[in-house]
C-alpha cells in the first residue's frame, strides 16, 4: 500500500490546485505502434500549424500555468514547464521523435491537455509519496542530464528523495520497457472542475490501456481530499 500526499505549501497558496494519479498495473512497455507514431506526428504538424498564428504562451494551458510558477515564487521564463517547453519545441519544427510507448503516450496527454505530465516506475519507489513546494535543498539528477534544482517548483518525493516535477524528471524513476507497473502524474488546470478533471484522467487512462494492456485506476488530490491509497 502506498500513500498519495498532495502538501498544503502548496494548497495555501493556490487553493484550487489538483494533481490527477494514475496507477498502471501490469502493463507492457515496448516501441510505440505505427498508429500511435503517426498520429503524435499528424498531432504535432496541425500543432505547428496553429503556433503560426498563435504564440505558445498564449495556449490556455501554457498560459494558466506559467501564472502557477509565479504565484509558487518560480520564473516561468528560467524554468519553464515541460508542456510549455514541448510546445515550444514543436512551434520550431523541432519535432518529437518516438522513444517507447509510455513516454511517447505521456507526451501527447501532455501537448493535448497543455498540462505537464510525469510517469515514473512504481518498482523504482520506495514508502509513501508526497507532492510538495520545493526548497533549496530539493534536487535531483534530471533526465536531461542536469543537476534539477526544484525551488518553488512543485516535486514529488519518496522515501528516498525527490522523483518528480512539473519541469524535468529524474533519472532514477523513469520508465523503462521494463517497466510493469506505474504511477503517473497530471499537474492538472485549477481552473478544471473536478467532474472535468476525472473525465480527462478516465480518458487518457483508457487510451494508455489500450496499447499497453494491464489495469489502470485514477484518483484526484485536492484541498478537499489531500491523500489517497494505492
């Protein structure tokens, strides 16, 4: 059993925030199937499209979020979230290139919702997790491979140290194909009611099922429910 914290430092300052769980049993990662390559691409083209006319940081969701990171006393401008940063990267023609199924999936709940998303292996955690405001000491080995520094950055930490964040990941809880089990995070919009909120995680759930198989439950963290059970 593993226990699910949203903290308040970060409730108190944003009273709507939410973050959406996903918890995948039994899966199977591999390369992405052709359908799932071809239409992230055909996605990210009609996306380019529309940045012609539209700036990245006018999209709702880069726009929503990037006032998050001030409100959490981040700069949006030095440590941009990664919804933002994809969506910057597509607006240059910079497209993604396939890398497994989970993380190929991930990236486009990410560019569709204009949300960040994170998924970690549930093997590499350890006790409970805690979603929190990071402080100066909060770092980890990023996936990009950088020392992250999450000051004012919301992380989620296990018994063994921070994991995750709405910026970059970190090296220690990404997905593999080896992968069987895992937890994924939406950083979702405060401005979604809750209804809305667990339609979009049943939805992309689902569609996550469909190629990998196994079993997928959701839940919700709120201010009105900070904590839930795996």
């Amino acid at each position: 059993m593993t226990t699910i914290q949203l903290n308040s430092s970060l409730t108190n300052l944003v009273p709507d925030f939410k973050i959406g769980i996903i918890h995948y049993t039994k899966i199977v990662v591999e390369e992405s199937p052709q359908m799932i390559k071809g239409r992230t691409l055909l996605y990210q083209e009609n996306l380019y499209l529309d940045l012609q006319d539209i700036a990245v940081t006018e999209k709702a969701g880069v726009r929503e979020w990037r006032a998050l990171w001030k409100k959490f006393g981040a700069d949006p401008n030095r440590y941009r979230p990664s919804s933002e940063a994809l969506l910057r990267r597509i607006a240059k023609q910079n497209y993604l290139t396939p890398f497994h199924s989970a993380v190929d999936l991930n990236n486009f709940f990410s560019l569709q919702y204009e949300i960040p998303v994170g998924i970690y292996d549930a093997a590499t955690l350890s006790g409970n997790i805690e979603i929190s405001l990071g402080t100066e000491e909060t770092t980890y080995a990023g996936l990009n491979g950088r020392d992250v520094m999450l000051k004012s950055i919301p992380c989620s930490a296990d018994a063994i140290g921070p994991f995750g964040s709405p910026f970059v990941d970190s090296k220690r809880s990404a997905v593999t194909e080896q992968t069987t089990d895992a937890i994924q995070v939406f950083y979702l919009r405060p401005s979604l009611r809750d209804q809305e909120c667990l339609q979009l995680l049943e939805s992309a759930g689902k569609m996550f099922m469909q190629i990998h198989g196994g079993d997928y439950s959701v839940s919700l963290l709120s201010q009105q429910q900070p904590s839930i059970t795996l």
